[in-house]
C-alpha cells in the first residue's frame, strides 16, 4: 500500500515537473520575444503619431472657423490675419512638441519593455536583472532609465475606452 501510494506520488510530481517546465519554456520565449522586440511596433508608433497629431490639428482648425466665421458675421476683417499667423505659429509650434513628446513615449516603452523582460527572465532562472542585462548587452542605465523618465515626464499618451488620450501632468 505504501509503495502504491509513493508511485502515486511521484508520477503526480513527474507530472507536475513536466507542467512546470513547458510553463517555464513559453514564459522564457515569451520574455524573449519582448526583449528583441520592445516597445511599440512601427504601426502603433504610426498610429499614435497620426491620432495624436490629427487631433491637435482638429482644435486649431476649429479655432480658424471660429475666427472665420466671425469675420464674416461682423463684416470686419480687422485683426484675422494676425490672429491666423499667430494660430500657425502656436500649431506648429505644439506639433513639434507632441511630436517629441510621442518619441519619448516610445523611447520609455521600449526601455519598461526591455526592464520586464530582464525582470521575467531574472526571476524564471534566479539571476540578478543587473547581471542577466550585462550579460546581454544591455546597458546598466537602461535598466533604471524607465522609471527615471516616467518621474521627469509631464506628458502623457494613451488609449482608453474613448479612443487616443492625451495630457499633461502637472
């Protein structure tokens, strides 16, 4: 009865090995995965960059109806070019920030990508993240350089249930 018992045992442990490892495997091929390709994929960046910038486009367009049409309501053009040269030069301006704002953020992507990999691997094979990412490649500054530019940033980019969100933090 006790060596019944014991073969019981140890085909259920045998089974759970097996289990363990096949779990391990895919965990490691998936961190792997993200770790040779982190962060955004050129169609997200794409994405984001078109949604980002089109609705900053759509408020000044707004803004350059609204002053048309006043124009046309009052008759007096006074003023509207200057007001159509200043909302140029704000826009422009503000495109070129959202447009390194939208770099950043995939600047800070790929390094938090980059960091959970080294995290998940380190914490499947027991290895320091610091030690497996020098025996990587992976440069020591990148792997606290996430958590430093998430704290300096103002900026923030997202999608949530109504679509691309973008804001500031301050």
């Amino acid at each position: 009865m006790i060596d019944q018992q014991l073969s019981q045992q140890n085909a259920m442990n045998q089974q759970i090995y097996g289990s363990s490892q096949a779990l391990g495997s895919q965990a490691a091929a998936g961190y792997q995965n993200l770790l040779a390709n982190p962060g955004y994929t050129q169609a997200q960046q794409s994405a984001i960059s078109n949604l980002s910038q089109s609705a900053l486009s759509s408020s000044f367009d707004a803004l350059a109806q609204n002053a048309a049409n006043r124009a046309a309501r009052t008759r007096n053009s006074a003023g509207y070019g200057d007001l159509i040269d200043s909302l140029a030069r704000t826009q422009g301006q503000d495109q070129a920030n959202l447009a390194q704002q939208n770099q950043l953020a995939f600047a800070n992507a790929a390094r938090s990508d980059t960091q959970s990999a080294l995290s998940g691997l380190s914490g499947l094979y027991g290895t320091d993240a610091g030690l497996l990412g020098r025996a990587l490649g992976v440069p020591a500054q990148l792997l606290d350089a996430s958590a430093r530019n998430a704290a300096n940033s103002g900026f923030s980019i997202g999608f949530g249930p109504g679509g691309l969100s973008l804001g500031f933090k301050g």
